[in-house]
C-alpha cells in the first residue's frame, strides 16, 4: 500500500545509519548476554531493530523494542520476532508488566529534553539484577571540548561529554 511504502522510505535513512551506528555497543550487549545467560532484553529507542535482529535475536530470543509509532509500525510489519510497543519517550506511558534482564538505551537520552524519564522508565522495568547499557555520543569528541553548543543536531535536546554523563 502507499502508506507501507511512505513508512518504508521513511525508515531508510534510519536503517543505513543502523548498520553503522552503535554497533560496538550491541556488540557489547550480546557478549553480556552470553557471559550472564541473560534471558531477556528491552531496546528503548529501538529505531529500526536492524541490531536487535542481527546482534541480539541470535543469542536472546526474547526481545522488545519501545519507539515512535511510525517506527514500531515498520518494525511490526517487517520482523516475525519481537515484542513491539510504541510510546511518547519524553513522556512514557507504556506498562510492559514486567522485568528485563538487559536494558539498552543506545543513543536516545541526547534526544530527550527530560532526561530523568528515560531512567524512570528504565527503572520500571528493572529488577535488582537488570544490566542496563546506556550510551551517547561524547560531546568533546565530536565537537571539540570549548563546543557548548547548541547541538548540531536539530534532534538533540542536549550533548553530554564523558565526566558530565557520569556525574548525571
């Protein structure tokens, strides 16, 4: 259908940059998972899923992803694996009901203007013993440490460097 196709070219952008971007850190998941026998994982700000399919699925069937609804339709309409749940992150609403044994935010939290959601949706679905991967683009490293911004990037609300993402 035509509106199968505007999604489609919609995500191509995001699936281009997926087979480059934040590889190493779902790279780093997968081992997580097999040195733990993690059973379960939670992608928030999943995009187009090309990791979770080729990095993570492999070794951790249980798989969900949280996105946009544009997004989280792609991804119900071009995977057969997957839970699949679209949600507002700068304001998450959505109650999966239970706990994760790995939480990947890879790259999301720059976009967010309230950062403190993005941990409380994590912490909601966290048990004692959930891994959680956060990860963002290090600020001093892409644009120099005098570079307060604003961010280059129109999607970013803020950039973090290293000691600030720590101390946060």
């Amino acid at each position: 259908s035509l509106g199968q196709k505007a999604m489609f070219e919609g995500q191509q952008d995001s699936i281009q940059t997926s087979t480059v971007c934040q590889y190493k850190v779902y790279e780093y998941a997968s081992r997580l998972i097999r040195a733990h026998k993690l059973d379960s994982v939670l992608d928030i700000g999943c995009g187009c899923a090309v990791k979770l399919r080729n990095v993570i699925f492999p070794v951790c069937p249980d798989v969900t992803g949280i996105d946009e609804p544009d997004t989280i339709s792609w991804c119900k309409l071009h995977y057969d694996f997957g839970t699949w749940y679209a949600d507002n992150l700068e304001d998450p609403k959505v109650d999966l009901g239970r706990t994760f044994d790995l939480i990947i935010a890879a790259d999301v939290i720059e976009h967010l203007a309230n950062p403190d959601k993005l941990l409380a949706l994590i912490k909601r679905f966290s048990s004692r013993d959930t891994f959680t991967i956060l990860s963002t683009p290090e600020r001093d490293v892409v644009r120099g440490k005098d570079d307060m911004g604003p961010p280059l990037n129109p999607l970013h609300a803020r950039e973090w460097n290293f000691d600030e993402f720590r101390k946060y």
